[in-house]
C-alpha cells in the first residue's frame, strides 16, 4: 500500500530510524511506505505500510511501538515472524526504556522530513487500558477471562484443530501432529492422575471440555469443569452430549474459589494457574488441598517464568504493562516453579514429580501460528483483522520465548497424603506413566 503524502524514497532514513528506535542494529530488511527496500540477503523483512508505523515507535519505543503498529496494520513482517521474534529478543537487551531526550529529539526532526509524526497517535481500539480496580477479585477476574476466551468458538476452533485444546501438547516425535499430540497430553495427564472407573475429576479451568470428555471416554469417570468464559461453558456442555459422556459430566460457570461440593478423587489444573496472581497463590493450592480426597492427586500444568530474570525484562511475554497485558491476558502472571511448589507444599501437598515441557510448548506454538495463517481470510473474518494480528504475534512472540528458554512450562503431580502416609504412587517414574514411554 502507497501511502498518499509520499515524496521522497525513505527508506534508508526509515531503516536508519528502527535501529535507533529498537536500540541495536539488527540485520533487517526494511521496506517503506513506497515499496523501496533496503538490506539484502534472506533476512526477515519489516514494511512499513504506513507513516504512522513510525510515529507509533517513537511514542512509545520498544515492544509497544512495534505491537501498536502491527496490530493496525501499519507495519507488516515477512517471512517467519518466529525467527524476527527470536531475532528481537536476542539483541534487544533494553526493549521498551525511554529513549533520550537528544536521541529522541534527532528521531523526531527525522520524523518530521518524511512527514511521519501526527502527534499523538490514537492507541487501537483492542488495546486494555489498566482501570483502577482490584486485581483477582472474582469480579475482574471473570471480566479478564471473557477478554480472552469469549472471542469466538468458531475462532479458536481455525487454530487449535479439532481437540480444541489450548494448552501444551505433548510431542513424542516433532512430526506427530498436533490434534494426536493434544490426545497424548490427555492421556500423560490422565496416566499420571492414575485415573479409575466411577473416580471424580475436578477440571479446573476446563477449557472447551477436552480433557474431562478424553477422561470419561477412557477411563470411565464423572467429572466436572469449571470456567470463566460462557462460550467455553457451552461448547464443553455439548460436545461431551455428542461424545455420548454428558450424563457423566457437569460443566459449570465457577470460579475455583466458589467450588464447595468436594470431595474429588483427582484434579487438575491445566493452563489455570497464570490467571491466579502471586498473591493469591496461597490461596489456590488450600483451595485445591480442601477439595481433594486423601490419597487424592492433583496435577497442576502451568507456564512459569524462569529465575534470574532474563536480561531483556521488558519482553514479549514477561508479565506487566505490555503487549500481553494490554492485549491478550490482562491481570496474567507467571510464577517461578519454586514459588508454584512453595505455595503447595505450604497448603499440604507432597509434590512427587515435576515435567518440564518447554520444547514441547514451543512447537505447539509454532502448529497453532501455522494453523492461523493457513485459515488467515476464515480468521479475519470470525473476528477481525486486529483480533487475527494480536493473535499472530502474541502467539508467534510465545514460542520465541519458548524456544530461547526466557519462559518455561511444568506440570507438577502433587499428592494429598492419607494419615498413615500413604500415597499410592508406583515406585519408579516408568511405571507411573506407562505405556506413554513407549
């Protein structure tokens, strides 16, 4: 796209203006508004379809510039957005500090000669501000859950195929797929809980139904699930009616701190724990340790963040005022696996295993951002061109932090010791998780 005002060929001035903005002189690509490109070579490219692009930077420089820009579509990416990610969260060691006041001064004369600043540039309409409110009570949290989840079955169905699962898969082989890896992860989860005929499930956090349906379908239990998200709720009530196991299950609008009708064999928690907050973590596992029965298991899958920090704090995925809180999971945070066991142990669990998934998680990444933009046009037209883009690049963003280890994954097998100690468990890892090994 030509922008209309254009008279000059910007493009060095541009590609000059990203590396002061961004801090670093990566090997990029540029392309500006005009269709001029420069830089050579197969490195990834960034297009500036527009001159706000660059207004839009240098308001805000950084991770929120560039996510601003991408979303309304005045910058675009080619190539692997993957590998850019991965590019940017390599060599960018301050993304998103304030520029100073002479470098930013220069950058905006620079501005100016292309006629690129209209000052300030309205912020995209999906964009969260922050309300005042108290984070993590049952009412903000609802309303950051239907933020997310509530976008559209038909949305997510375009990029998590047809187990529906938004979580991590479990990949024995890279080339497995991805709806044979989520069943695997179904059934690694299932192993691991020892689930039996007639037990109780409680599914915290169950997203479109999944694993509660896999559960009774194999293994024979009743189960319940509870969410946030109404869309979530009646996708999940209907496709275990169709799966023939809906006089098995039950799957309620309920917040975890709201379930009173313990006590339940097993529970587990997949993709739960990110939307609880560090200061209710405490909380959470009691919670959890209340409604389970002794000798009952509860299997807590959770993205973590890695301890130190990774050096470029401010990134794609760390939790804050960012891109992910202002657009994808407002109120989000990752804990550390040393504060996940802490808050378990401390509300009496005896944690028995821990799996880390991080491979894993990454190339679930990459088969969702694939999936999306084979289905590119169906995905714009479920929800919107801004919805798609946040979608991409948040998604896109998270398996560059996967794959470069500044984020992390576990699930953790905890168990509710009977009073005389016991617990259950097989004595090796083998055994506990079977024929999986396999």
């Amino acid at each position: 796209m030509r922008d209309k005002h254009a008279t000059t060929v910007p493009a060095d001035d541009i590609r000059w203006l990203l590396q002061q903005v961004l801090g670093t002189q990566l090997p990029l690509r540029v392309c500006d508004w005009e269709g001029n490109v420069r830089g050579t070579g197969d490195a990834p490219m960034v297009i500036f379809r527009r001159r706000r692009a660059l207004t839009r930077m240098l308001y805000a420089p950084g991770e929120m510039g560039l996510a601003r820009a991408f979303v309304t579509g005045d910058l675009d990416f080619e190539g692997d957005l993957v590998q850019l990610l991965n590019l940017l969260a390599g060599e960018i060691s301050d993304l998103g500090q304030a520029l100073p006041r002479a470098t930013r001064r220069t950058l905006v004369r620079r501005a100016l000669r292309l006629h690129a600043l209209r000052w300030p540039p309205r912020r995209p309409a999906l964009e969260l501000r922050r309300p005042r409110r108290r984070l993590h009570s049952l009412r903000s949290d609802r309303r950051a859950i239907s933020h997310h989840y509530d976008v559209g079955n038909d949305f997510y169905r375009l990029f998590l195929g047809n187990t529906m699962a938004y979580s991590c898969a479990y990949w024995r082989t890279e080339d497995l797929g991805l709806d044979s890896a989520q069943r695997d992860k179904f059934a690694l989860i299932c192993a691991k809980l020892d689930l039996r005929e007639g037990q109780r499930l409680l599914d915290i956090g169950c997203g479109w139904g999944g694993l509660l349906i896999h559960a009774a379908q194999h293994h024979g239990i009743h189960g319940v699930g509870i969410t946030l998200s109404r869309e979530q709720q009646a996708y999940a009530t209907e496709a275990a009616r169709l799966a023939g196991v809906g006089d098995r299950l039950e799957f309620r609008l309920q917040d975890y701190r709201e379930v009173v009708d313990g006590p339940f064999d097993a529970i587990a928690s997949v993709g739960m724990a990110e939307h609880v907050g560090s200061q209710n973590m405490a909380t959470y596992a009691s919670q959890l340790a209340r409604l389970l029965a002794p000798g009952g298991r509860l299997l807590n899958h959770a993205i973590a963040s890695v301890a130190p920090p990774p050096k470029d704090k401010h990134s794609l995925l760390r939790d804050g005022r960012t891109f992910i809180d202002r657009y994808v999971f407002p109120d989000g945070e990752l804990l550390t696996l040393s504060d996940t066991l802490q808050a378990l142990e401390g509300a009496g669990f005896e944690v028995r295993d821990v799996e880390g998934l991080r491979e894993h998680y990454a190339l679930t990444l990459r088969a969702w951002v694939g999936n999306l933009r084979h289905n590119w046009d169906e995905a714009v037209r479920a929800t919107s061109d801004q919805r798609a883009r946040i979608w991409w690049l948040y998604m896109a963003g998270s398996a560059a932090m996967f794959e470069r280890g500044r984020i992390t994954i576990f699930q953790t097998l905890a168990v509710k010791q009977r009073a005389d100690g016991g617990s259950r468990l097989p004595l090796t890892r083998g055994a506990l998780i079977g024929d999986l090994l396999n």
